[in-house]
C-alpha cells in the first residue's frame, strides 16, 4: 500500500544517511522503523505505565530533598585527606 507522508529536511537527510548505510530505499528504513516501533510495547503495556502518578506524598519537593539530605550519613572516604 502506498502512504504519503511530510518529512522534515533533518529528518529526510538522516533517513538518507541510513538508508545509504545500509543498503536500503527511503521506503525499506521507514517501513522497517515504524514495524519495530509498533512492536515494542508502550508505556502502558510494559508495567511502567503503572508507575506514572504512583508516587503518593502530599509533601512539596523542598520538604523530600530536605529530608533526604538530613538522612544521608557522611562518605568517610571524602573525610580522608589524599595529600
């Protein structure tokens, strides 16, 4: 089946790239591109779509970072003089 399609000039430059790279027409790159990229499971499909939003804290970002600073314990190899 026949499909037009608008490219970029950046982007039509880099197909070129590949396409001469490889050995293949504009057309074989693109059709090869979108079959991987329609194969490769989404954010949904592959579980991290499940940890968007999953984060629950009610607290402002300034109260985590202080907090996480406050947790941190000293790295006894920076205490260490080298010289």
């Amino acid at each position: 089946m026949q499909v037009s399609i608008y490219l970029n000039n950046t982007i039509v430059r880099k197909l070129d790239r590949v396409a001469k790279r490889t050995g293949r027409s504009r057309s074989r790159v693109i059709g090869s591109l979108l079959k991987s990229s329609l194969e490769t499971p989404s954010l949904e499909q592959d579980g991290w779509g499940a940890l968007i939003g999953a984060w629950k804290d009610d607290r402002p970002a300034k109260d985590l970072v202080a907090e996480i600073y406050k947790s941190r314990k000293r790295n006894r190899r920076s205490d260490r003089s080298l010289f």
